[in-house]
C-alpha cells in the first residue's frame, strides 16, 4: 500500500473516485433517460453526475493540472498540444453496460505525462473494486481494506493454453480472425467476455492473457486502465506498428491494439 504516487494523494484520488461512483449508483437503481451525442455514443444522467463530482475534485486539489473528460466539451489541439501532464477522465466507461445493466461499468481516471499513463484508477461501483496503476510503484486491486499486488504474467505468445478477453458489446471479425490464427498455431484458446475498461484490467490481473481490440476507442476510454497495465508489467501496442498507445494526439482516438 501507498499513499502518494506522481505528486498525487491515492486516498484522495480513490475517494473520489468512490463518489462518483456513488451517485453513479443512486442513478443505476432506478429508471433513467438515455440521450445520445452526436457520434450516436449514448449518454445518461449517471455519467454527467459522475463527472461532476470528479471535476469539482481534480479542480479543487490539482488546479495546475488541466483535464480531458469524455462528458468535458472537447478542448481545441492547439491548446491542449504543449500539455506535459494532464488528467484524462471517463466517468462512465461501459454506458451500454450500465444501460443493460449487468454491472460491468467503471470510473475512470489516468494521468498522463508526456503522452504516456502513469497513473490511473479504474473503480467498478457494482462491487466495490478498484484497480489501481501507478508506474514504477506497482499495480493493485483493492477491495475494501485489501490491497492485492498484480504480478508480471508469461506473455501469451509463449504459452499452450491463450484465454482470450474481449468486449460483449464490440466483438469483430478481426477479433474472431485472431483466436483463429492463435488455434491455428496449436494454442488451446479460452474466450472470456466483460465489459467496458474492466478487460485491461483483467490482463493486469492475469485472468486473462491478451486482450486484442480491433474496434475504436477514445484515449479517455484506455488511459487508466492503460495504466495498470503498465504497472503490473502489461503492454498496451498498436496492432499496425507494435508501439505503446500514446496520449493527448490531435486525434483522440486510438488505433486498433493489443494488451499482452
């Protein structure tokens, strides 16, 4: 256990993350609208909450460090181009989960230092559990007052046995074509499926061995959990170059990658 990590407060960062967390739920319980950007992503009440509550806090006790949020209105390149260190935040990653409501949403939030996540906490309100990245400490799921240290695992290219993680939401034919080319090089291959930014996670942890996704996501839904991958000894590379995801591009968006 620790208690700063990058000039940040961990009980600080994970109690608001709690929060959010909480009024995520308080929506959660009952019925709610679901309205839909301009991009056709949907959009609840929860998430605008949620991101309220991260705002006031990040603002408050960081007020040098600027901030990206999905739920923020979108910050011009031009400003946002020369930033060393920056908060990218998604208060609610998973909203068709949290629409389905199976349980499989997270709060997320990562700092970002020179376009690499050095830090990020991935919160699942449904049951309590944080994971927890801080690059060159380590990396941690919490639940209640237990801190479980997550360990460097065989990387799966190296092993008979691949189980392979990947979204219930956006499975693709790329990722059907990867199992298949894995089969075909005599791996037995185990499929387990989860939600939102839950899945980096489960690389991290070692339940799962790689997670291929040939789908679009924005940099605020990979950051934290980018981050504890990287602390737990994960890589998180581009399918077409092989290079880590990196951070704050003129694009927001990701190319298709690999956690390994």
């Amino acid at each position: 256990m620790i208690s700063t990590a990058h000039g940040i407060s961990l009980p600080e960062l994970l109690a608001a993350t709690r929060q959010a967390g909480e009024v995520i739920l308080e929506v959660y319980a009952r019925d709610f609208e679901v309205e839909y950007k301009g991009d056709d992503s949907p959009l609840t009440e929860a998430d605008q909450k949620g991101n309220a509550v991260l705002m006031e806090f990040l603002r408050g006790s960081y007020p040098e460090i600027p901030i990206i949020s999905e739920e923020n209105k979108a910050i011009d390149y031009s400003e946002r181009k020369d930033w060393e260190r920056f908060w990218l935040v998604d208060p609610l990653d998973g909203t068709k989960e949290f629409i389905k409501k199976n349980g499989e949403f997270t709060v997320n939030v990562a700092l970002i230092e020179n376009g690499v996540p050095v830090l990020g906490v991935v919160y699942r309100p449904t049951t309590e559990t944080f994971h927890l990245g801080a690059v060159g400490e380590g990396a941690w799921r919490i639940e209640g007052d237990s801190w479980t240290l997550l360990e460097s695992q065989a990387h799966y290219q190296t092993l008979d046995k691949v189980t392979v993680v990947a979204s219930r939401s956006h499975l693709t034919p790329e990722v059907e074509q990867f199992v298949e080319d894995l089969k075909s090089a005599g791996k037995e291959v185990e499929f387990l499926s989860a939600g939102s930014s839950l899945k980096l996670c489960l690389v991290a942890e070692g339940k799962a061995d790689v997670y291929p996704r040939f789908g679009p996501t924005m940099e605020w839904d990979t950051g934290a959990a980018h981050a504890v991958a990287l602390a737990a000894g994960r890589q998180v590379n581009s399918r077409e170059t092989g290079e880590a995801l990196a951070y704050n591009k003129e694009n927001l968006l990701n190319p298709y990658f690999i956690v390994e």
